[in-house]
C-alpha cells in the first residue's frame, strides 16, 4: 500500500491513517559500489576496491554528526536534564540524554524506552502521541506506547526509517553494510543483543577478537601499556585541578609520555603511542579530539558495561522496523516547528502543514536540536536549551572496501597504524589525532578486517573528531585514495 505525505497527514488528523511500515521502508537499499572488475595491482601499491561506500554523518541534515560527548567544563548533568520534559507534554530521547550509555545504539533503544514510560505516567487514554524520528530511540518508544494501546504517529525526515542505522544491501556485499554504529557497549544490560541475534544478526565480544599495530613502514608495534597509562595519569593529574581541563591539555600536564617524541629502533615515540591509543578509545568511539573533552567526566562515556562490549556484524534496522509495526509513519516528513499549548502540541511540517497531537517525543540527534532546524514555541526552558548548547556533537565516519580476495595476510580483526604523531601541546586548540606530523593528508590509521569474523574480505575504516569533519568535505574518490593510503603498510607487512 502506498500513501503520500499529504493523504497521511489529512487522515492522521482525523485518526483514521493507517500506513504500513512495509511500504514505507521496503527491500534494503543497494549500496551504491563500484562493479568494476579489480584491476590488476601495481606491485607495492594497495589494489583497489571492487566495492566502496561511505558515511558522512556530519553533513547529513537529519544528524549533523555521530554520537554526543562530554565537552571540557560540561558535566553529564547536561544529559539528565535534557531527559526532563517540558511541560509534560514535550518528551525527549535519544543517546544524548542517556546516562548510562550515551553514544550508543543501546543507550539511544534505552533512552525511547524511558521517554515512553515518562509519557505513560502523564497520558490518558484516546491520547495521540507524536514521535519526531524514526531512529533506535523512536521506534523503541513507538513500541512501548502501541502496545500500552496509544495512537502512535511518527515523523521522519528521510526517505526511510533507521535514522542512524542505515543499512544498505547486502546486493553486491556478501553481507548487509551498515554506515552507523557497530558496537553495543554493556551487552550483559541490553536486550538489543538478543534483539539482534533473533534476527540472525551476529555480535562478536570486542575482548574475543585479537589486534596488530604497524607503522607506516610495515613494522610491528608490540603492545605495551603506555597510552593507556597516559590516560590514567592524564585523568588524575586532571581531577587535582580547580576547572575541568580538555583530555589534551592533561596529557600534556600529567603524562610524560605524551610529549616523549624520542623514537625507538623502529621509529616510534612514547607520544606516538599515545596518539594511537587516544584515536582508538577515545577519538573514533566518542567522535571528539581530546582537545576537546572533559578530562573529568570526558572519558566515562567510552567506559566499557557489564559484559563488556561487541561488535555488530550486520545491521539493526529490522530491530527498528518491528518496533515500528502497530505506529502510522510518515517518511520524507521534516518536522520544524514544535507549539505547546495548554493541553496540546502541534507540529509543523517543512510542506507548511501541521498537525495537533496530545504529547510528543522528540528524538532527532543533539546537532540537529543544535542546528535550531526545529524550533520551539514557547522556547524550550533555559535549561534545556543550556543542556543543548553544553553537550558536544561528535563526528565519526566509516569507509566500507569490499575485494573478492584479500591482499593482506593478517589475521588479526583490529588493526590501528602508529603514524609519527606530534606531542600533545597544553594549550586548548585541539589538533586532528589521526593525521601524521610531516603530512597534511589524514590517514585512517583505525581498521576492521571482517576476515576472521565473517569469512570476507572487507575492511571498514573509521575516522573521528576533526578528521571525520574533514572528511565531510572530500569527495567519495578523495576519501577512497586516502583509504588505500593509510592501507598501503599493510600490503607489506608479513
């Protein structure tokens, strides 16, 4: 059944709509990819892909940007507060006002769940509730409010639900391509896992999988503890402070490491080893520079849950789509402008047209409630709007290279490359951590080798903070060459 935005809007006034979720979403996207045969490789260069695709969440309109982090001076009070409703008629979810996991698909499922049962203790019955987005967050709330028997519509902006679950084919890939977030943080204190392994969805335990580090020139770097260390040291040196200083200006202040730029036999300093470590646990997790983040409260975001954490080989967007099932949803439907009124809230379209539910639950990410593309009449409480401009949006992008065989011989699932990084400097100027002192081309020095996980010969990149809003300006060729760059030691290594 196909409905316009225009028929549901006319019915979902009079309550009489009905539009199935399966013809809103329909067969998963193809991914768009190169068919190309792979030509034959060059010896010592990376060959290329036969399929490329790529995340640029940072541009997109309905996201402008990955996850949320803590910024130096903020505090996670920001989170609890931007949870609170407004007026009681007013409701919002999503990772950013999780406490427990923001930044993750299981804080943002979690975050619907208790915005629908705030809703749930204030609603009576025949009320019609309104959900901006069709996200993790929203479809978890839609779930819960339809199955306490409410009338549940839902507004989302894109041509599809999902929001930042956005799964492409499997068409061409021998598996479905999801361009947003692959870990579920805290597995022993989430039911999406076992949400996703009904759905035949895969999580791998991030402890069960093994890790190589290389240099530029193919070398191994043996494990050690110095970033780690740093960051410990960095984080008690930061705590004795009277202000919250950013992640970076600690690591200068409170760890010797972090400025060591000596290099051993095969060309690797302390420092070198530090930047390493804060662009694999902090930077492409949270999406911030450590420039950037709270010293003091920065860090608990990316702190592993009970159980630890796993990597999703697959995507969650039949989760959403089931949760769905039972709420009118409207595609391609923009809401920008949210009235409160004594005992109602009306929403406007971008089409101009509008429409008056009893509460609503508002779910798009933090840049978009940043962005100020949906406003608020009455303007939303100062400290909602506080909690607003507090709270960082955080940039992370994936880079998906599919081969139909592998040109690398490792076998290890994680791979990061230790580039020649400069020393943290004190100051507060966040410095992108991903790209090399002698460079000004990033490289995407973070990497997942499917090999081991799934049998196929696909990589995935990942990029954060100021690197991934770089990456926000390059073309998909650009952002390709880079990749088989930052790929080129691991054709050489053995």
């Amino acid at each position: 059944m196909t409905v316009d935005r225009r028929t549901f809007l006319v019915g979902a006034a009079t309550g009489a709509a009905v539009l199935a979720l399966s013809a809103c979403v329909g067969p998963p996207r193809p991914a768009p990819t190169s068919t190309t045969p792979m030509p034959s490789p060059t010896p010592g260069t990376v060959p290329a892909p036969n399929g490329f695709i790529r995340s640029n969440w940072a541009s997109d309109p309905f996201s402008l940007g990955s996850t949320s982090y803590i910024p130096a001076g903020a505090s996670p009070d920001a989170r609890e507060t931007l949870a609170e409703s407004v007026s009681d008629r007013i409701f919002f979810a999503g990772e950013a006002t999780s406490s427990d996991y923001p930044g993750t698909m299981n804080g943002a499922q979690s975050s619907g769940e208790r915005a629908a049962a705030d809703v749930l203790r204030q609603a009576s019955d025949g009320e019609r509730i309104g959900i901006i987005g069709a996200g993790l967050a929203g479809s978890a709330a839609a779930k819960a409010l339809v199955a306490a028997g409410y009338e549940v519509v839902v507004f989302e902006g894109r041509d599809r639900v999902g929001g930042r679950v956005d799964a492409h084919g499997p068409g061409d890939w021998p598996l479905a391509v999801d361009l947003g977030p692959s870990f579920v943080r805290g597995v022993d204190s989430s039911t999406l896992t076992d949400q996703l392994k009904s759905h035949d969805v895969v999580t791998v335990p991030v402890d069960a999988t093994s890790r190589v580090q290389l240099t530029r020139a193919s070398d191994t770097v043996p494990d050690n503890a110095v970033g780690r260390d740093a960051v410990d040291a960095a984080v008690a040196w930061g705590a004795a402070q009277s202000r919250d200083p950013n992640l970076g200006e600690a690591l200068a202040q409170g760890s010797g490491a972090s400025v060591d730029v000596s290099v051993d036999e095969i060309g690797i300093s302390p420092a070198s080893r530090v930047a390493e470590y804060v662009d694999r646990t902090v930077v492409t997790v949270l999406g911030a520079d450590a420039g950037e983040l709270s010293t003091w409260y920065g860090l608990d975001d990316s702190a592993a849950g009970e159980g630890g954490d796993a990597f999703v080989v697959g995507s969650a967007q039949q989760v959403i789509v089931d949760a769905l099932d039972g709420a009118d949803v409207a595609l391609s439907t923009p809401v920008r402008a949210v009235s409160l009124d004594d005992d109602a809230v009306r929403l406007k379209m971008a089409t101009g047209e509008s429409i008056r539910v009893d509460r609503v639950i508002v779910t798009v990410p933090l840049g978009v409630l940043q962005s100020d593309s949906i406003t608020f009449d009455p303007p939303l409480p100062f400290s909602h709007r506080t909690a607003i401009a507090t709270l960082g949006s955080g940039a992370v992008e994936k880079v998906w290279l599919r081969y139909d065989t592998p040109f690398w011989t490792q076998e290890e699932a994680f791979w990061s490359l230790v580039v020649d990084a400069p020393a943290f400097a004190a100051e507060s100027t966040p410095a992108p951590s991903a790209a090399p002192s002698d460079s000004d081309t990033p490289l995407i020095t973070q990497w997942i080798n499917l090999m081991p996980l799934t049998g196929d010969a696909i990589l995935i990149g990942l990029v954060g903070g100021s690197v991934a809003r770089a990456f926000a300006d390059l073309g998909d060729n650009e952002v390709r060459d880079i990749a088989l760059a930052s790929l080129q030691p691991f054709l050489g290594a053995s």
